[in-house]
C-alpha cells in the first residue's frame, strides 16, 4: 500500500483521484493538491473513502517539497498544467519521490512545447535512482501504448502511423474546451507540424484536413495537428516513414475559435488594460467554462486511436487500435466528461505499474519505452476497453 499525491484538482484531477480511491490496496492513502483547496475538498466530498487535501502553488518546488515530506509520498501524479511540470520534478529530485505526468512542459511565456526540458533531467533522474514517466494520459499516453503493442504484436516494421482523436460528443456550450482552456487553445493556435522521411515538415494551423469514418461514431473532418507524442515516437519506433497526429473539430467550434484569434483573444502577450497587464488568453481562460463543470449535460462518444500500416512476416498489413468513451457513462461512474477520464483512468494505470515495479527504471521514460502488455490488460478492466481492426 502506498502513499500517492496528486496534484492538480481540475477535470483530470478529479478522475484520477476517483480512480485510485477505488483501488485502497495499491493507493493506501491519497492526498490531492492544488492552487484552489476548495476544488481538492470539492472533489473529496464526493468520494466515499478519506482523502486528504491540500493548498500548493506547484511553481515554487519548495512549497511541493514541504507538502511531499509532510505527507510522506511515494509516488507524485501531476495533474496541473504544463507549466509546473519542471518545478515538480525538481521538488522530486529533492526528496527522491517518483513522477509521472500526462503533459509535457511548455513555458507560459511561449507556445511551445516540446520534451527537451524534461528529457534533460534524465542523468538527474539516473543519479537520484527515481523515474519520471512522461505523458502517461491518452494522447500521448495510450495512443504511445498503443503503437508499441502494434509494434510486439502485429509488425515486423511499422512504416507509417496516423493517431486519430475525434470527440464526437456535444455538451450544450456554444464554445468551451475539453481540458484547460488556454492549454488547449495554444495547441490548436501554432502550426502543423508532421514526420515524413527523417524531416519534420510544417503547415499552416489546421490547414489539412479530411473526413474519416470514425467506427461507432461516423463521418468526421479531422484537422492535422502537431502533437506531442509524435516527437517521442519518432524517436522510439524502428522504420518509421510518416506519423501525423489528426483532431477532429466542429464547424461551430472553428468559426469560434477564428473570430477569438482574430479579435486578439488568444494573444499570449500581456496587453495593459486599465492600468494592469492582463494575458488576453488568460482573461478568456477566467470567462470560459471549466472543463471539470461540462460533464453534467455531455452526450455522445469520443473515438481515439492509431491506424498503423507496416510489415509482417513479409506482407503488408494496416490495423486499425482505438477506444471508444461515452461521456454519458463517464459522468455517471466518476461525474467527469470523456476527455479528463480518458487521461485520468491511464494517469492511474500508470501509477500502478510504476508503484507494482512492473514499469521500473532509474531516469526519464516516455511509455512506449516499456512493456505495453500489462498497460494494455488494465485499460479493459478499468474502463478503456480497445479494439484492433484488420484492414484490408
Ligand atoms: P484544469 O484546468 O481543469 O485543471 C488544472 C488544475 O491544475 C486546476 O485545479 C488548477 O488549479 C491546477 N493548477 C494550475 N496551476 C497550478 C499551480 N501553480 N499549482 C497547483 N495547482 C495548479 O485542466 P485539466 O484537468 O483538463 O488538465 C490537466 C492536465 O492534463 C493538463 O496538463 C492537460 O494538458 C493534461 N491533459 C492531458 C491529456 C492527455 O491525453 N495526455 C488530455 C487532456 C489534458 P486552479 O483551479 O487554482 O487554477
């Protein structure tokens, strides 16, 4: 039984704290932490087994490391924003506690994110005799899984991949976001970005585009998109030619999200209002809604997987790996929307493997770099059944 701190008690925080309270002979006892404790204690009373909660700014590592000592843990869940991804594995450094994360560092001041801040502290990491696991959520996260279980089960080489994320519910907003809004917006705002032939080649922002007929959903225009796991999986999968990532999205959302840019509304600069500098991003982040309240009036399925084409035993071969997550479903079990379950349920998997040792190692890990065999058996049993389609 071990002690596991979660930090960040938002949309994906509140379902990986749900997760792990059903699980008291791996979580012996849960303590969740954020900015704003009346959302930890919030998300507490809902769960019918204690959990404590606590205030943390996780930017300033010393406030992390007080609360990490106070509460004795052996093993971190970030769950905030990207942004505090560097300061906690500093505070992880300093106690020798374990960390593992579903979103890589980008600095707030740029839109950019990218793994190399992260993937420097691996000789730190190696020192200490600690594991970070990165980008433990759905994408990146299972669809990482996904590829390296193709790549056991089904490929001699896998030559060209295409990670495929189409949110098909509707949850009565005119617009808001699934996770973190200013988050989200600056992911969908930069340019496109994909692997071809050893070279990174750029597009303009959601500039390609085409329609897949997503199984259990139907016909959907999905937009090309840069993504983090692709620059992890460049590196991890043998033989690769192509791998973009696709999202779909609405019309609506996209006649929304164009006038907010072109009135300067996701400006991340700070602009002087009134006497005071507001970030524009920031400000819309305060007015929209959070992405923890949709889930009451969500209906409708997300469909998120990988279509892998490469070679066995001589022959060609393309499979098709997804899950599929009804909103409805998720908000009755843990009172959550699909898109924080879906990163929520494989945060908790995760953390189990890595407290079981079954996923063990000294240093910084993307979760292609182990097994997928145990990860893979524990999305069907804690609510992320997959299925493989042959296509022909
Ligand atoms: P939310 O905005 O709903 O929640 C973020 C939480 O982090 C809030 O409770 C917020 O507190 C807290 N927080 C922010 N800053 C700090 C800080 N300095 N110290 C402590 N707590 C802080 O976002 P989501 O739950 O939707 O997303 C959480 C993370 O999951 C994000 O990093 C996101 O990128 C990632 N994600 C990953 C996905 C994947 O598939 N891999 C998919 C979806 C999300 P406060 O309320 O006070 O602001």
């Amino acid at each position: 039984m071990s002690k596991v701190l979660i930090i960040g008690a938002g949309g994906v925080g509140g379902v990986v704290t749900h997760k792990c309270a059903k699980l008291p002979e791996v979580f012996g006892e849960i303590c969740l932490a954020s900015r704003t404790p009346e959302k930890c204690e919030k998300i507490a009373a809902r769960i019918d087994r204690p959990i404590r909660t606590a205030r943390v700014n996780a930017d300033n590592p010393e406030e992390v490391v007080s609360l990490v000592r106070d509460f004795g843990a052996d093993l971190i869940i970030n769950v905030a924003l990207p942004y505090q991804d560097l300061s906690i594995m500093e505070a992880c450094l300093e106690t020798g506690v374990p960390y593992l994360d579903t979103a890589n560092y980008e600095p707030p001041d740029e839109a950019r994110f990218c793994y190399k801040w992260q993937w420097d502290y691996r000789e730190r990491f190696r020192e200490k005799g600690i594991m970070a696991l990165l980008g433990c959520g759905f994408d990146p996260g299972v669809t990482n899984i996904f590829c390296a279980y193709a790549m056991k089960r089904y490929f001699d080489e896998i030559h060209y991949v295409d990670i495929m994320d189409c949110n098909a519910g509707s949850h009565g907003r005119a617009f808001a976001t699934n996770f973190n809004p200013e988050i989200n917006i600056r992911e969908i705002t930069q340019r496109g970005k994909f692997w071809e032939n050893g070279e990174w080649k750029e597009t303009e922002p959601l500039s390609i585009h085409k329609t897949f007929d997503f199984p259990e959903i139907g016909p959907r225009e999905m937009y090309l998109m840069y993504h983090e796991e692709l620059e992890s999986l460049v590196k991890n999968i043998n033989g690769l030619k192509r791998i973009r990532f696709w999202m779909t999205f609405s019309e609506e959302y996209l006649t929304h999200l164009g006038v907010l840019q072109n009135v300067g509304m996701t400006r991340i600069d700070p602009v002087n209002f009134e006497g005071h500098e507001i970030v524009p991003l920031k400000f819309l982040k305060a007015v929209l809604p959070e992405p923890s309240s949709l889930g009451e009036t969500y209906t409708g399925k997300t469909n998120i997987g990988c279509m892998i084409e490469g070679v066995k035993d001589g022959r060609r071969r393309r499979i098709h790996i997804y899950n599929v997550c009804d909103h409805a479903e998720c908000y009755r079990e843990v009172k959550a929307q699909a898109i924080s379950y879906t990163t929520g349920v494989p945060a908790m998997i995760g953390a189990t493997l890595m407290l079981a040792g079954v996923w063990t190692g000294e240093g910084v890990f993307n979760v292609e770099e182990f097994d997928p065999d145990p990860f893979m058996e524990k999305l069907n049993i804690y609510g992320l059944p997959w299925v493989v389609k042959e296509i022909e």
